[in-house]
C-alpha cells in the first residue's frame, strides 16, 4: 500500500509527516508517524504555535484525489510503498 507523505518531523526528527484525512471529513492534516505530532497545513509545519497532538484523532491515509481538492499540489508529496 502506498502513502503519501510531507517531509521529516521537525518536532522529533525520526518520522515522516503523512498526509491524513479526518474521518467522516474532507480536512487533511499532516501527522508524524513517530511521535504523532500534526499540523493542519503544509505551509504550517515546523511552527510550535501551529502542531499538536493527534494520537486521539480518527483518521484514514489521504490519498491524491484528497491532496488536489484540498488546493495542496503546490506542495511535494513523496510516496511510500511501506
């Protein structure tokens, strides 16, 4: 299975930021697979003001359709065949 992800966590620098889509929505956030640490906007990441917890948020993996309604192919995204 394929995800799709960000950049290195510049909270905890040993994960990757995947991109998630909250369950039973459209919004998308970015979520470190290491220390669950989220930011709600890729321009966002690395702002301490901005990330928080989201271990307790139901979620699925977004996908690209997800990514390009949500205005974020500006952005690149890397795919993990993990």
């Amino acid at each position: 299975m394929s995800r799709l992800w960000y950049v290195d966590c510049p909270e905890c620098d040993q994960g990757r930021l995947f991109v998630q889509r909250k369950s039973g929505s459209s919004d998308l956030f970015l979520e470190c697979e290491e220390c669950y640490v989220a930011w709600n906007h890729p321009a966002h990441v690395g702002r301490e003001s901005e990330g928080y917890l989201s271990i307790d948020i139901p979620s699925e993996d977004a996908t690209k359709e997800d990514i390009v309604a949500a205005g974020w192919m500006m952005y690149s995204f890397h795919v993990s065949q993990d």
